[in-house]
C-alpha cells in the first residue's frame, strides 16, 4: 500500500463549479498535512496545511483531515480557469514529508 | 534572499560523470528536504536535515547518492557515477522545523546523457 494515495485524474470540472480533491495515507501516526499547487515545468507551491481534525477554510480554498478515516480532501470553490494544475497532498510523519502522485485538475471555461 | 534557491537551474551531464546540485534554503529554516522529481510523478523523497545532520535519509536510492549540510544553512547533493536513470527534476524545500510546511525551490533538470 502506497503511503499517500490520490487519483491521478484528470478532473474536469466547469468554471465557477467546486472542485473535490480527495487523499488517502496510511500511517496513522501522520500529524501533518498539506496540499500543493504544481503548474506545468513548476516547483510545487503550499496552497494549504492542516493539523487538526474537521476543515480549514482560507479565501476559496478549503481543506478538510478526517485522521479516523485517514483522509484528507481539499475543495476549491468558485473554480477558475487558472486553478487548472496538478495538486499534491503530502502528510508529514516524524519530520518526513511525503507526497502523493498528484492529481490533475481541469477547469473548462 | 527570500525564498529557496537551487543553483544550477539546468545541468547536462555525461554518463559516468559527477554532479553537485546546491540548495539554499531560507534564512532561519532549520529543516533541509531533497526530493527527485520524474514526468507525471510526484516528489520522492530524498532526504531530510534537521540542522547540520541527516535526520532521515532512507529515500537515497543507493549509494552514489550523497548529501551535506555542513553548517546547517546551504545543502549540496552529490551524484557519483551519474546513469540515464538519474535524469530528473531535483527539488529542495526548507521549512521553519520538521513538522511545519515546507517551501520549495525552482528545482535543478538534471540530464544525463
């Protein structure tokens, strides 16, 4: 089993829809997580992170850490044509920090 | 300077050859990440420094891979005997510690031909 798993996608989701964006990882003792932004030729860009249990809202992003069901999810409202970009989740047990795959988002306009 | 940088963006190899990619990582970041980077992947972890020691370095692939951190600020992965294989984005983050977010920097393509 894959320490952080996502779906590889491509999402598609209309402009101005919410896009889901779902993570799983498997080590229990995971204490933090965070979700990144990586445009095409980029270097990842931290757009959230989370501690605790239940959701962290900030402007249209919002992040949501379930640690019974080790899952971690990020919705992003209002959808525009520039969130179009892989996003990757990455949980951080003991200091390490590791990623998944990545998923790619599409937003249609 | 503000954020992380790696020097050179873009380095071009020969098969057999020796490469030294170097990471400054913010000023005050005490946690140093390596991670490579392939098409379609994500990050895969290198390793890690918390100061001047290698805290975990279990994602080093073998051991033609090498890194330092002599004095706890800029990091250098060393490559010997570089292979095809090798050819990847080399990605380096610092965080303010272990458990906190990390920034990344440009990233260093490594080629090897």
């Amino acid at each position: 089993q894959k320490e952080v798993e996502q779906n590889s996608g491509p999402l598609s989701v209309p402009e101005g829809a919410i896009a889901s964006l779902n993570c799983t990882y498997s080590d229990r003792g995971s204490q933090s997580f965070f979700w990144y932004r990586q445009y095409s030729g980029k270097s990842p860009e931290l757009i959230m992170f989370i501690y605790s249990n239940g959701d962290k809202e900030d402007g249209r992003f919002t992040a949501q850490l379930n640690k019974a069901s080790q899952y971690v999810s990020l919705l992003i409202r209002d959808s525009q044509p520039s969130d179009s970009a892989t996003y990757l989740c990455a949980v951080s047990r003991d200091d390490k920090i590791i990623f998944g795959k990545g998923t790619r988002l599409h937003i249609l306009p | 300077g503000a954020g992380v940088s790696q020097t050179p963006s873009n380095k071009v190899t020969e098969k057999g050859k020796y490469v030294e990619l170097r990471c400054d990582p913010i000023s005050g970041h005490t946690a140093l990440y390596w991670y490579r980077q392939s098409l379609g992947q994500g990050p895969e972890f290198l390793i890690y420094f918390q100061g001047t020691g290698a805290a975990d370095d279990s994602g080093l692939p073998n051991d033609r891979f090498f890194a330092v951190r002599p004095e706890g600020s800029v990091s250098t992965l060393k490559i010997q005997r570089t292979e095809r294989g090798d050819s990847a984005v080399y990605l380096c983050a610092s965080s303010l510690a272990g458990y906190s977010e990390a920034f990344f920097g440009q990233g260093t393509r490594l080629t090897v031909v």
